[in-house]
C-alpha cells in the first residue's frame, strides 16, 4: 500500500482468531460475511467497515474494538 494510503490502523483480526482457536471460514459463517472480505480485513488491506460488521465480528471473538483495530507508530 503506497504510503499516502496507510492508515496507521493494524486489523489483529489474524491473531485473535488464533488465540480462540478458530477459522476465518468459522467466523465468516458466525457473522454472516464473506470470506474474502473478511480476509481483505484481515490483511490490512480493507479500507472501511461498516460499523454492523465490526460490531459482529467483535461479539463473534468476544473482544472490543480496541483489541481488533489498534494504531500502529508512524514510521
């Protein structure tokens, strides 16, 4: 991503799913979106989302927002 586009948002979408020991294909299914574009979610890649997803998914992961998307240091 050119660095006129980078957000400084990190989605830890990867790593939580990992520490709950669940696919992206379980989560897809649990909040009724898409594989790909959880997956463009998951590689920072996503360039919004609706707040109804992020509110899925967090319940899906029994997280908060702050523990899926954090900011990362420029640099």
């Amino acid at each position: 991503m050119p660095a006129e586009e980078t957000t400084g948002i990190h989605c830890r979408l990867d790593e939580l799913l990992e520490q709950r020991g669940m696919t992206l294909t379980e989560l897809s299914k649990r909040v009724g979106v898409s594989l790909v574009n959880l997956s463009v979610l998951k590689n920072d890649r996503a360039k919004a989302i609706r707040f109804s997803t992020l509110a899925a998914v967090c319940t899906a992961l029994d997280c908060g927002v702050g523990d899926l998307l954090v900011t990362e240091p420029a640099g």
